[in-house]
C-alpha cells in the first residue's frame, strides 16, 4: 500500500506547448528529453538541494528512452521520478511520462554527481545519500 | 469595475522549464515568442474555434516584443492575452506575461484568417467577428 | 580501408546556436536528441525517400544516448549516421555527434516504418530494404 | 557600390533543423527569433567582444519581426545583420533572414550594453562605439 506522505515517484507537472508539435502533430521527440530533464531538476531541488552545497551539480551521463505513444496538444504532462540505483558517485533515475493517464514514454538514466570545482565525480555526501536511500527503498 | 465572467483578457499558464534558461540563467528571448503563441493558440481554441470551420487557419504577420525583467526558473508563466483592432481579415492581439505578479515581457501582434484551401486571407465570418468584438469592448 | 563513394556513415552538419546552450553554458541534453533527429532525418531523405512512396512514414520507438563530453558554442556539429540492425518492419540507427573531431555523444536508435494509412507497422519494401543492407554492410 | 571587405551587413548561416518546423510543416515562429539571436551573437562576437571586457553583457530591451513568407526545410538560413541606429548605451539592430534567397522575416531590434557587475546599463567604450560607426556608416 502506498503510503500518500511517501509516495513511489515524486511528481512534476508541466505544460505542453504548441511549439512542442512536429509535422505529424505529434509531441516531438526532443520534447521527451526536456521532460524527463523537467522531473530530474524537480526532483532535485525539492529532494536534494538542501542535503548539497553550490559546491555540487550533475550531469547526464546517458539516458535510454521507450516511446510508447503518440502525445498531443494541449494538455498537461505529467513527469513519475523515482529512483532505481545508488552508486558511489551517481545515481539511476526511473521516469514515466502520462498524459490523461496515459504513458506515452518512460526512462533510464544515469546522473553523475559532480564537484564543480574539481569537475570531477564526487561521492555522496551522507545526507545526500539518506535522502536517495528513502526513495530507492519505496520501490 | 471588471465583471468576472467577462474578463479583459484570456488568461493561459505555461509551467517554465529548465531547458528555457539561457547562459546567464534567464528565460531565453526566443522563449516569450513561444509563450506568446501558447497563449494566442490557447484564444483561438477556447473562443474562436466553434466560430470557425477547419478550412480555416492562422497565421502570424508581425510581432513586437518588449522585454521588461528578467524571468527566472522554476516557475509558472501568466500569459494575458486580449485583442486589440479587428480588421477586414486579420486581427491584433495585445499580451503580457507575467512571473508570481511581476510583468516580464509584452507583445502586440498582427495575426490574418487564412482560408486553408485557396492559402490567402479570408474575411472573418459574422460569428468570429462577433466574438472578436466582444473581446475588444472589453478593453 | 573506407570507399569514399561508400562511406560507412552518413555525415549531416548542423549548426549550434546559442539557444542550444543551458545555464551552466553547455549544449542542454535535449538538443542532441534534436541533432540525432537531424541525422536521421536527413538519412532517410537523402537515402530511403526515393525507394519509399508518400504512405510510408517513420517512427522513434526508442533510443539512447551516451554523453561523453560537454559541448560548446559556436560550432558546427557532425553527425556521423550508420545503420546497425535490420528487422522485418523497423531499423536500428548508430550515432554519433562530434565537434572539432571530439566525440560529445553517442546514440542508438530504433526506428519503426509505418504505413501511414493503417497507422501500423510495415514490412520493407524491397528497394529500401536493399539500400539499408548496403549500408548495413559497410560497417 | 558594395565594398566586399566591408559588407553592409554581416552574415551568419544556420542550418535548419527538422525540429523547427509546426504541425503545418512551417517554421515554427519562435525560431525566428533563435535565428535572429544566432546573428544578434555572432556580431558581438566577430565585431565587437575585442573591444569590450568580459565585464560587459547585453539584453536585448526590444524586437519586432515581420513575417514575409513561410520557411520550409530542409535548409540554410543565412542572417544578414546590420546597424541601424547607435545610442549612447544601446544599438538597434536591423536583420533579415533569407532561404534560398527569399526572404522569410525581417527584424529590428534594440539590445543594451550592460555593466554585469552593477546589472546596469553602461555607455559604450570608444573602441566599440567606432567599430558601430563603422558598421552604421556602411548602410
């Protein structure tokens, strides 16, 4: 049962745009893209900011992305983060994205934590860590 | 004094992303066209649309853009959207928009009817233009 | 040793704009899936089209991408386009983007032809499947 | 007569994307305003970044685009970029953007030089302000 105060995935809303059409009138795929990086900074800020210093950022080491159906306009995406693996120095992100409660893509990613002094990987900070655990743990 | 069922102009929001930051951490200039055409697009459906048959489209002659302040990220953009002049076939549109009350950008722009079939301008139909000038009285 | 005539990979450049860069002043991960776009576009512009009637029509079911360097601006991205996998109704592509002859991404692709009017999956003509042997063979 | 080593305004080329276009197989408006911006950057950085610090930036306060024709792809679109008038802390610009050699729109626009660290307008230095004459006196 889903606890509602710790849900799976933490959701991100975000409005389509005519501009997101292609030819066939159709959400173009680059539009996934921007999504699924919409979820990933909302989740982010809402879940890690605190537990970071401006010292850290990420960045997106690969992505894997499944089209499943065909988006159109208007309407509200709907971004599903959750996360899937904790590694020493990154972290796997799960993403959906539905539109009227239908999924038409979902993601794998990989996102480098990343010292921005150094440019290099950093390991977890504690805390930072805690809060990924937390999530991988609903799942 | 405003009535509520007949506002000045058409309200439309468009949830900001991530990928509409700039360099310097600002909304891209080429963002607010886009956010102008949400709103535009989001008139012509929910009022102009029922007036119009699909042998009808729109098309966009000429847009001035003032830029006002610097937009920021995350956020949820307020497109104000009226018209402003009806003509024989086309049609001025006078927008804002607007970031948690602070204007960040406004446009007025020329858009034409074009009957789709032959691709030139076509005069508005009595029932469009009724609406038009409803809008327009409101201001 | 390579055919000049018969390159193993198709070569599309694009230019970068300034748009295409995010707050940290590189190319944002959306914009390589637009550049993949773009090679893929003109892959079966400049190779498929011709064996292919209007009815056909293509569609992304999945891709990945493995980022390896950050990009810049200005530049003149490369798109290096091969064919890796042939089925019954779809393609597998292999991608690459670089800049200044430095690999920044690298992407694999499937593809799926579609008849149009059925809005299904369609087997491959003859022609089209040959050409894309052709280039299936070179790698 | 044109002098070819001074032109009368500088030219800068993009290529057009696939994911430029709209549902109508257009160019989506709002590139206009990237390819506009592409030739906006490119004069500051061919004429003008020598002869400023990095301690200026430059906001654009103002754009107006007239739309002349609709732009197909695929293709190079080629900014023509020139001066139009000098302020003593702002330049206007006046652009067009040809394909093929038609002309699709065309723009003026008023970008302010900006002292970064005080987020203020600033007047222009004497090095730059002669190469604006130059470019203003060649219209």
């Amino acid at each position: 049962m889903t606890d509602p105060a710790h849900p799976v995935d933490l959701i991100t809303e975000v409005t389509l745009r005519y501009s997101d059409l292609d030819p066939l009138g159709h959400l173009n795929n680059a539009v996934y893209a921007t999504l699924f990086e919409a979820g990933r900074v909302d989740f982010v800020e809402r879940e890690l900011a605190s537990a970071l210093t401006p010292a850290f950022g990420f960045v997106l080491a690969r992505i894997e992305i499944d089209f499943r159906a065909e988006g159109h306009f208007p309407g509200m995406a709907r971004i599903e983060t959750g996360i899937a693996r904790i590694g020493r120095t990154s972290m796997d992100f799960d993403q959906k994205v539905t539109l009227e409660g239908r999924e038409l893509a979902a993601a794998r990613s990989v996102c480098v934590l990343l010292d921005l002094r150094l440019r290099a990987p950093a390991p977890w900070p504690e805390d930072a860590r805690a809060v990924l655990k937390d999530w991988l743990g609903r799942r």
